[in-house]
C-alpha cells in the first residue's frame, strides 16, 4: 500500500487539476491526500528554475508527523519500477539516502570539499524521526536564510551543507539524472544510454 502525500501551497489547493491527479491515484488504489502550506518564512533564495515551494521538503518531518519514513520525489522525477526495494532499504544509521549529483562544482563556495561528496535532493529516502530528533531540515532551512549567498541550488546546497558526510549512497538507478545519461551515452553509446537509464 502506497500513500502518497502531495504538497502544495495553499492558494493552489483548489485548483482543478488536483481533483483528477487525486482521483487517478485512488482508481490504483492508493491512498493521497493533498498537503496544504501555508508558510510565508521560508528563505528567500531560490535557483532560476525553481521556486519557495523547492523548500517544502525541508517541511516534511513537521507536515508528515504520524510517518516514520518517507521517500521524497520531485515533481519532474518518472518512476519505472517498483520503489518498494528502496521503502525497504537499510540507511545505515543515516538520515537520509540519496544518489550522489555528479556535476557539483561549487565546493567553497557552499564550504565543502569535493571529498565530502555531493547529493541530489530530487530523490531522497528519509529517516522522518531522525530528522524530528536532530532537527536537521531546520537547521538546513535556518542555514538558507542565513547564508544565501552560499546556495547555488537552493535547498539543496543548504541540505548538502547541513548533512556533510551524513547521508547514505543510494544506487544511481534511483535517480538517474541528466548527468548521469551523458556519462554513460560518452562512454558506451546511445542504446547502452538508454538501457541503463530504463
């Protein structure tokens, strides 16, 4: 059984489409309900293609308090197999897991190392207790607002820098990005691209 909890800001709550995205999900038998933010402190500082609501999953452990775990997927991420190997995923002891964003190039800016490493947030298999215990989303919220200057994407970075070395390597294949298909199509061709990424 899957429950899905959509986020949203308020005022697009009542927009048409929800009812027929929520509708869908129900007709396969899942379970959703859509999430209502109403937040007007969130930081400033957002990266040119995304917009506050990129800061809703900082938000998860207090909009989602009766969860013990949760997976995170951005809105734009296609999903083609069963996601329940990774619900059941040991995270080691970690707070989170993600897939490692190969691209990162800001290191002192953000005041990392490239050793530390570098996560995507498009994906992210989370620990919602940990994070409720160690208040670790909202020390990456405060860290946003107060250190904009240092983000290069949003939230993201603010994760990244909050949860140095903190955080469990998932597989590529759970979140496959552009990056990654470059890489491979560079080094074994377009058909080897596409069976990886499928």
């Amino acid at each position: 059984p899957v429950q899905f909890s959509l986020l949203t800001p308020t005022a697009h709550a009542t927009h048409p489409d929800w009812d027929g995205v929520l509708a869908t999900l129900r007709e396969h038998g899942a379970t959703c309900d859509l999430v209502r933010v109403d937040r007007r402190d969130l930081p400033q500082h957002v990266a040119p293609h995304l917009s506050q609501t990129a800061y809703y999953r900082l938000l998860l452990p207090e909009l989602l308090p009766d969860f013990a775990r949760a997976i995170y997927l951005d809105c734009d991420v296609l999903v083609g197999c069963d996601l329940s190997p990774l619900w059941h995923l040991d995270l080691g002891g970690m707070p989170i897991g993600c897939v490692e964003d190969p691209r990162f190039e800001h290191w002192t800016r953000l005041g990392l190392q490239p050793d530390d490493g570098y996560f995507n947030s498009g994906v992210m298999l989370i620990d919602l207790e940990y994070l409720r215990r160690e208040a670790l989303f909202t020390e990456a919220l405060h860290f946003a607002s107060r250190r904009p200057e240092a983000l290069t994407w949003s939230d993201q970075c603010a994760l990244n820098r909050i949860l140095v070395r903190q955080w469990h390597t998932l597989d590529r294949g759970w979140n496959f990005q552009h990056a990654h298909f470059i890489d491979v199509l560079r080094a074994r061709g377009r058909r080897a691209a596409i069976q990886v990424a499928s």
